[in-house]
C-alpha cells in the first residue's frame, strides 16, 4: 500500500516540487543575504524582498518591510509576547491556544508579573466566548489579545476580525496565530487591523521547516523589544539595534534556503489561490468528518461546522488508547496521523480528556485525494470493527 499522510498540521507533505527544487538551487550555489556586495549577496537580498513580498500579499498586509521573517510560528509569537509585555500587563488568550502562546505567557507570569486569563470555547461549534471577551476586557485594562485564528485540534476557525473589534475598542493590541489558517483562509491582516500576525511556514504555506513570518502592523514595531541582538547587515557603523523592520528582529543569518522554499511556496499558493485550496480542505475534511461520524466506536471531537474546518480532524477510538491507535494505523494500513495531545493541553482538559491521553488527528493537505480520504475511513472502520 502506498503512504498515506494524514498529518498536514503539523507540517504539509507532500510539497509541492517547486519548494524542493527552490532550496536544493540556494544550497548548490546561494550566499548570504546582507553580507556581502557580489552577485550572490544581492540575489540573496532580492530573495528576501520577494519572500516578504509575497507573504504581505498573502495575509493581505499593505507594507512588506513589516514583515519579519521567522524560523516559525513559535518564533513569530514570543517576539510579540515576550518583546511586549512588561511588569504587571494584563493577558487574555483561550483553552484553544497551543503551547507556543501557553508557555510564554506562563513563563512571564512567573518572571515578569504578569497575569493572563482564557477565553472558553463551545464545544458545540468550536467558537470562542465573544460575551466572556467583552466581560474580561470591561474587568481589567488589558494589554495584549491572542486570537487563535485556527484550531490544530478541532480544526475549527474563529472570527478573528470580529473579536480584535472587540478587543480594540477596549484599547487592547491584538495577535492573530494563523499557524493553522495561512495559506488557505483569508487573513485580511491590514483592513481587519490587526496588529499582529503570527504566521507558519510549513503548513497551510507548504514551504520547509524553519520558516514562518511575523506580520507588524507599520506603528507598532517601536512597541516590541527584539528577542536576539547582533549582526543584522545593516547600520554596521552603530553598536545599537536597529530600530526599524525587519532589521531589528532580525538578528543573524536569515535561513535562505529555507526562505527560497517558503517563497516558491507562497508563489504556488497564489497560483492556485487560497480560495480553491480552502474550497478542497473542506471538502476533504467534511468527508473526513462524514465518514467517521458513521463508524461505530468513533467519538468526534471537532464540531459539526464544515463551513468552518481549517483542515484538523480530531476524534477517539473507545476503548483504544490513541497513541496504540496511531500506530495500528501506521503499520497495518499505511496512514500517518498524529496521537496525543497536539500540544494544546488546555482543550484536552476542557473536554475532559486530559486522562485519555488526548486525541487521534486526521489533517489533509492541499495533496490529499479523496481516494486517500476513503482509504482512511475505511480504516477505522476496520480498526473499529476488531475493538473488543
């Protein structure tokens, strides 16, 4: 039987030929960017603008010099929520935030003072409490909104311009994790005003590991102290930082190969447009989520919402551990998914599975079939049949 992927939130593979053959060419011959004035040095510049280019376009944010390239949603997301908050700042994110939001909040509890609090979501539809939002901000003076666009686990979207309205009109700064949603949901970073956008390189952007980006709205660089300081190929004649995007988060060698990757990625993208690939994640993902439904055994944790699925399939087998799940799965009928708690413990314990050992995960990508998407069900099917 051939491979069956069924892991795409956590990173998309199959990628498209063109990201593969866009790293190899920098490795055989690409130099770095900002070092140097010969040829190899400016086409690696040239690389750079274009990525950024390209990224702006595709979460729909007007300035490509506020875009900060990343070595991923993770790195995106601490700039903002370690370079931000001070001493005392107040923090509202949710149950549905992964542990990229989760760890640096907790972490600057405890060395910064600062405190943070959680939105609940319904597990009916998957959507944040927007009333729970608007109580907390009219409660305390908050600083800082994260806004989890996509669920890596319940798959389900939120409407992110309508709860940083709220947010904004409470005097908050929004941060939009679109780790889950870049790539093939509209982002809208600038007519939605967001201040913030944490994006993935590796998921719904099919590029390689390592790369992401992080979108600043133009006034609010000067808010963010960077994370690393040093080298930036720029201003060389001053021992500070430079002040301005993206130099000054920008500090070391930007990974060229792996930004040449992410650039033939967001070009693929804007190729076959966002609209169909969100257009055939959906279709696949309600196929998914139909067929499972149907087998007995099958506990479903992602909502009942195909108008909404980002991509993310969760769900459990009764009376079958998921992680002996996963690798049933694996080695009897050639299906790799993702077991356990994705991360995002906080969910688990909202719907009480945090002693479940989490949940199963079925994530298509932009290169599954829906023969594949058969195949998988039939699998559980099976899996299911055999359960005692």
């Amino acid at each position: 039987m051939d491979l069956i992927y069924l892991d795409n939130a956590a990173t998309s593979f199959p990628r498209p030929d063109c990201v593969a053959d866009a790293v190899s060419d920098w490795v055989r011959s690409g130099a770095a960017a900002g070092r140097g004035t010969h040829q190899g040095a400016a086409a690696a510049n040239e690389l750079l603008r274009s990525c950024r280019t390209e990224i702006a376009a595709l979460a729909g944010a007007e300035s490509a010099q506020h875009v900060v390239l990343t070595s991923g949603c993770t790195e995106s997301l601490n700039i903002v929520i370690q370079g931000l908050l001070q001493q005392g700042d107040h923090v509202i994110a949710s149950r549905l935030d992964h542990n990229s939001v989760l760890r640096p909040l907790q972490h600057l509890q405890q060395s910064r003072n600062i405190t943070f609090e959680l939105l609940d979501f319904d597990p009916l539809n998957g959507l944040l409490d927007i009333q729970q939002l608007q109580l907390l901000l009219e409660r305390t003076p908050t600083r800082l909104v994260v806004l989890n666009h996509g669920s890596n686990v319940l798959g389900t979207v939120q409407p992110v311009a309508e709860l940083a309205r709220v947010a904004q009109q409470a005097g908050a700064l929004t941060l939009v994790d679109a780790a889950q949603t870049a790539g093939h949901e509209e982002l809208n970073f600038t007519t939605a005003s967001f201040d913030f956008m944490a994006l993935a390189g590796h998921k719904g952007i099919p590029g390689p590991l390592g790369t992401g980006a992080l979108c600043i709205r133009p006034d609010c660089e000067q808010l963010l102290q960077p994370l690393i300081l040093g080298g930036t190929g720029t201003e060389s004649e001053s021992l500070l930082q430079p002040l301005q995007c993206p130099a000054r988060f920008e500090s070391g060698n930007r990974n060229i190969p792996g930004i040449a990757g992410l650039l033939a990625a967001a070009e693929w993208i804007r190729e076959q447009t966002p609209a169909v690939l969100r257009s055939r994640l959906q279709q696949h993902s309600a196929e998914l989520w139909q067929g499972l439904r149907a087998i007995a055994g099958v506990q479903l944790l992602t909502p009942d919402t195909p108008e909404n699925f980002c991509g993310a399939i969760a769900f459990q087998l009764k009376g079958l551990d998921c992680h002996d799940a996963a690798v049933i799965l694996e080695q009897e009928f050639q299906i790799q998914c993702r077991a356990g708690l994705h991360c995002a413990p906080l969910l688990h314990v909202a719907l009480g599975l945090q002693e479940r050992s989490g949940s199963l995960r079925f994530s298509p990508g932009p290169m599954t079939t829906s023969t594949e998407i058969q195949l998988a069900v039939k699998a559980v099917a099976e899996l299911s049949e055999n359960l005692p």
